[in-house]
C-alpha cells in the first residue's frame, strides 16, 4: 500500500490547489484509495461530485497528510467507494441526487436528498425536468416477533430543526434507527456557482446557524489558499477569538439541553443564562448575536474595541465564577448521572471507522482536532488541550464540552492579551485562470470542510461539507439496544446538524 | 444542589436584573405583551414554531426566548409541541420543497383561529436563497402570513416585538384566518 503522498503521485497532479494536493487518477488508483479507507489506514474527509467528475478528499491522521484524488466519469458512472467503506454511502447518494452520477456496486442506491419535490433531477449536471417518479421511499426493513414502528418527524415537538426519524422497536428498546434527512435541502451548492466571492461568503456563513462563524471561516481560508493571500495578522488572530466565541455559547447551551432532555431543568435554566451572556458579548464586540459575517475573504469586517472587550471580559468573568458550581452539580446528581452514563455508546471502533469530529469523535477515544493536528494559525502560537475520552456514552459527551469550555475560557484569555494591532483585511484580488482550495476548520461541532474552484472571481464550483455527514449514521449506531424515550437525550448529545448536511 | 436552589431563592431573579438600555426595553415590550395578549386571549397564546429549511439561525434565537432573560412564558407565550394546540404557527426558513407538504399539513393541522408569523428575511422571500431550485420562496407561497419578523435572524427581542405587533393587529381585525 503507497503513501498518501505517493497515491496523488501515481495520477496527474493539479498546480493550482492549495495548500494540499490534488491529483486526477484513473479506476485502479480510485479503487487503491478506496481500499485503504477499508483498511482504516487513511480517514475519508469529504466525497462530492462535478457534473463528469468525483473527488475525493482522505487524510493519513497519524502524518497529518491530507490529499484530493479526482476521477474523471465522462460516462456517468465510478466504482463505488461505499461499497468497500460504509461512510461514504450517504455522500454518493447525494452525488447521484445532484449530479446524476451513478456509484457502481454500491449497496444502497436509494435517493438521499432527493425527495421527488424539486420539478425536476440531477439539478447541478444536465438537469431533466421530470415527473415525479412515484416510488415510495422504501425503508429498511427490521423483522421479528412484536416489533413496532414509531414514525417522527419531519416536524418535531420541540423548536429544531426538520428531519425524519423511523424507530423500529421491541417493547421499549429500539432495534433499529433508520434517518431520513434532505428535508431541509435549499441547493446552496447551486446557489454557489457563478456568484461572486461577496455573495459565497454570505451563503457559507448561512450553511449551518450555529456555526456561521465556522463555514464563514473554512469558506475565507479556502478563497485565501486558491488566490495565496495573506491574511493580516490581528484579523487571523480576531478569527480564533469568534470561533471560540461560537464554541463556547454552542456548548454551554449543548451541556444545559441535554440536561434538559434528562428532566433536569436547573442545568438548562442556569446554562441558558451564561449562554446568552456569550452571545449579547458577541453582539457588543461584533454587531451580531452570531457574529454573522464577519469573516469576510481577506480578513474580517468589524474590528473590537476597548467596550468589546470589556463586554467579552465580563461574559468570561462570569462563567468563570458560575460554571464550576453547575460542573459539580452535574457531578452530584445521582439521578442525572443514572440517565447519561453508559446511554448511547459510541464504539471507538465505529468513531474512527467514520472519522467523526468533534465531541462525538473525542468522547469515542478519536483525538482529531483540525485546530491541533492541522495548526492552522492563530492555534499553531495558542497553548490549549484536546480532551478525548473513551466510553462514548453521553455523559462523555457531556463532559468533553465542559473541558472544551474551559480550553475555550483559557484560549480566549490568550487572545484578548496577545492580539496584535494592524489591518483588518487584505483585498482579494482576480485571476484569470482557475484556482482551487481546500480548508479544514474546527467548528463546535466538528471539522468543517469546504473545498471551491474560482475562476475570474467567481465560483465555479463549491462544497461545503458539515461535520454531521460522519455523524449522523453513527447515531444510528448508539441507539440500538437503548429504550425510546432516550433518544431526545442521545440525539442531543450528538447535536448534529440538519441544515448543515442538507444544504 | 440545595445551594444552588437555596441561591436562587436570595438572588434577584435573572429577568429583573439592572436594566441596561436594552433589558429596560424588554421590560417595557414585555408589558405591552402582557396586556395584548391578556385581552385577545385571555391569559394564554400557544405557539407552535415550524422549521420550514432555515439555517438554525432563526431557532436559535427563538429558543433564547425561553432562557431566563427573556422568560417569554410570563406572560402566557407558550411554544407547544403539537399544532393541535397551537394558536400561531410561526414559521421559519425560505420553506424547501421539502418541506413544503410538511408546512401545509402543520397548517392545516392547527385549529381556527390561527395566525401564521413569518420569521426571518428568507421566510419573507426566501432571501438570499431565492431562486433556488430546491426552494418555495418565503412562507406565504404556501401558506397565508399574518406577519414578518425580519432579520437574519431576528435578535429574540425583535421576534417579542413581532408578536406584539400581532397582537395588535389581530385585535383590530374582527375575523381572523
């Protein structure tokens, strides 16, 4: 088996795509990848389609090599990666749904997010106005003696996001999970072609909400590695300040709802209020409760100042002095810990299998951090830990964000003490010919991946891939042999993204 | 945990906290709620929020107004979680063909009379979604709006704001939808 390196040598590789390589390889070399991420030597990090192409980005964790192997498929057809590596299945049917090319000897060819609404198929290739096609969405089946069905969604009870959950249970415990997601499909891939690097950005940042920060993040730096600009130092360094902003709210509010979904309001009462201090800091320092498109191309829009500060130092202040007596009450109460230890295990071996990110991955004994095994700048000069654990249950997911809030606390102090003076942004200028980039950034929940190719200043071609696609089928997985009414908390727990994979 | 409650029974509660320049206006808004809906529908207003293919952006913030800050429950705003019990629907996202079903058959599910508020700039026209493929275009290409709350997403003291504006509006017309 080659090297990751030597893999993208073996086709022809690509000069313009930065900062890691891209290669165009032919079936066998396709397949050599393929078998690799069967073998669990290389993590796939992103699968997606061009109306006659497929790429695939993989990474070697250990090296931290990170490469993008492309097959042509002028005939609309390339061998399945699927077929040998389950988490890929849902990202070719998407492939299909959009583009209309078909993954050869795969085992689940069903629609994804397709769901026989749009007018019309394959909307990013050679669209075909049609019919519907008046098929059923066929479920999978679960057999015995007394089993039952419980159907959820696509509206929900509470206030989240729509998708369909099919519970098939015995008794009181659930035997199968069975997802179906794209009910909150806009096309922002399609929406993304041919805009200008103004209107990407604003797309990106509205991929996911709770990660606006994130994609508005991976989006910047994968315009900024296609066209090498340099990014002024204080905007690198404000970046990592609204990141961690974005991470703190997200999962202070994370360790109060799964509270929540145990019946232990408290939590969530006491969580929710530091929880909306971080966000009315935010909007003081950034004019936004989200901080909604701030990271711009080049750099970023708003600049902090002196009440900014303050405002973020008094949020800090705060958690710092309420959130360790909420930390032991989580500790000490009996009745909680019944509900979260040992619920919903994820196995190391499925969590590294699925390259998942994020607390899930961390809580299941997988150390990936972009923010660590990647450094991309400000972290490479930040000192902070990545938590991992090994029990994969939810109380490991728990305690995964409180550590995480606390690297979070101790890397904000660093960068309010260290942030240098200087310009915001660098303009992003044109180039004719086309240019391609790819970035990785750690979002709450996980790593977000955006790979685009511009040309002339403007896209012609963008995926944004949420850290939920390796996510979701894992939740699934935790599920089974758990009773119903933990899913609400098992689902928190994971707290994956609909928008965001639906795009 | 007895120390915490034990706390919390001494300390001012979260909703009455000094007033900066904003919390005095929630204060204020939250009256004007009060009142509204007190007269329109006795002591109760039942909200049943529907995701219609938003970012998140827009439940996020509608979710802030449960939070103590906000504790939109005190005046008898209650988000439920079934449309059978719900007074107003409140819809967000620029409605995804996918969901398109869903929403009307939340809508019809939901007993008269009922109003329907739009919250956010795509639900309005589907914003910067608009001319997807993939997408309705704003929540009253399927279903009828009493209200827009603009914004991306409205900041939760907005969304109070809207729903006072409902409530006037709502008084003022003799049958609603």
């Amino acid at each position: 088996m080659p090297s990751l390196i030597d893999l993208t040598r073996q086709g022809r590789q690509l000069q313009h795509h930065a900062p890691w390589p891209r290669s165009v390889v032919d079936a066998p070399v396709w397949n050599i990848a393929a078998s690799g991420l069967a073998q669990g030597r290389w993590s796939l990090l992103g699968l997606w389609g061009e109306p006659a192409t497929v790429h695939m980005a993989i990474i070697d964790e250990p090296a931290a090599e990170i490469a993008v192997v492309s097959l042509d498929c002028p005939d609309r057809h390339y061998p399945s990666i699927g077929r040998h590596h389950p988490p890929a299945l849902r990202l070719e049917r998407a492939i299909h749904d959009l583009f209309g090319l078909v993954a050869e000897g795969s085992p689940d060819p069903r629609p994804w997010l397709d769901h026989n609404r749009w007018g019309m198929r394959f909307p990013l290739a050679d669209r075909i106005d049609s019919l519907s096609n008046g098929l059923p969405y066929r479920f999978l089946s679960a057999e015995g003696d007394g089993l039952h069905q419980i159907a959820v969604g696509p509206v929900h009870a509470g206030i989240i996001e729509p998708g369909h959950f099919r519970f098939t249970a015995s008794g009181e415990t659930v035997v199968r999970l069975e997802q179906r997601l794209g009910y909150t499909h806009k096309g922002i891939e399609g929406l993304m072609i041919g805009a200008d690097l103004d209107r990407a950005v604003q797309l990106a940042g509205r991929v996911s909400g709770d990660s606006t920060v994130a994609y508005a993040f991976a989006f910047s730096r994968a315009v900024e590695a296609a066209l090498e600009i340099v990014v002024p130092d204080r905007a690198v360094w404000l970046r990592a300040l609204l990141a961690e902003l974005e991470r703190l709210a997200h999962h202070l509010g994370d360790v109060g709802a799964i509270c929540n979904d145990a019946s232990f309001t408290l939590m969530h009462a006491l969580c929710n209020v530091l929880r909306e201090d971080v966000l009315r800091a935010s909007n003081t320092a950034f004019g936004h409760r989200l901080m909604r498109d701030v990271i711009v191309p080049g750099g970023v829009t708003h600049d902090l100042d002196n009440r900014g500060t303050q405002a973020i130092q008094a949020a800090l202040d705060n958690i710092h002095r309420r959130f360790p007596a909420l930390v032991e009450l989580y500790d000490n109460t009996a009745s909680l810990q019944d509900r979260t230890v040992d619920t919903g295990v994820l196995k190391p071996a499925l969590a590294k299998q699925y390259a998942a990110g994020g607390y899930i991955g961390r809580a299941s004994g997988r150390s990936f951090d972009a923010r660590r095994t990647l450094a991309y700048p400000p972290y490479d000069r930040l000192s902070f830990d990545v938590p991992v654990l090994n029990e994969g249950d939810v109380n490991a997911r728990v305690w995964i964000r409180v550590r995480e809030v606390e690297q979070s606390l101790s890397l904000i102090d660093q960068i309010l003490e260290r942030l240098p003076e200087g310009p915001l942004r660098a303009k992003p200028g044109h180039l004719r010919e086309p240019r391609e980039g790819l970035a990785i950034v750690e979002g709450f929940r996980g790593d977000v991946l955006v790979w685009l190719r511009l040309r002339n200043g403007r896209i012609e071609r963008c995926h944004l891939r949420d850290p939920s696609w390796f996510q979701w089928p894992l939740l699934e997985a935790a599920i089974e042999g758990n009773i119903v009414a933990d899913f609400p908390l098992c689902n928190k727990s994971f707290n994956c993204s609909y928008s965001g994979h639906d795009l | 945990m007895r120390k915490l409650l034990f706390e919390s029974l001494f300390r001012r509660p979260f909703t009455e906290q000094a007033p900066s320049a904003d919390d005095a206006a929630a204060t204020e808004l939250a009256i004007a709620v009060g009142l509204a809906a007190r007269r329109r529908l006795g002591r109760s207003l039942s909200i049943r929020e529907i995701d219609a293919g938003s970012c998140n952006g827009c439940e996020l913030e509608i979710h802030a107004l449960n939070n103590a800050y906000y504790d939109v429950e005190r005046f008898g705003l209650r988000f439920v979680a079934s449309p059978r019990h719900a007074d107003v629907l409140m819809v967000t996202g620029p409605v995804t063909k996918n969901m398109r079903d869903a929403l009307e058959r939340t809508y019809h599910a939901t007993p008269n009379p009922k109003w329907v508020v739009a919250v956010g700039d795509c639900a309005r026209d589907g914003g910067c979604f608009a001319g997807s493929y993939a997408v309705a275009g704003g929540v009253s290409q399927v279903v009828p709006v009493d209200l827009h709350i603009p914004g991306c997403p409205p900041p939760p003291i907005n969304i109070l704001q809207g729903l006072l504006a409902l409530l006037d509006q709502t008084a003022k017309n003799v049958a609603p939808t």
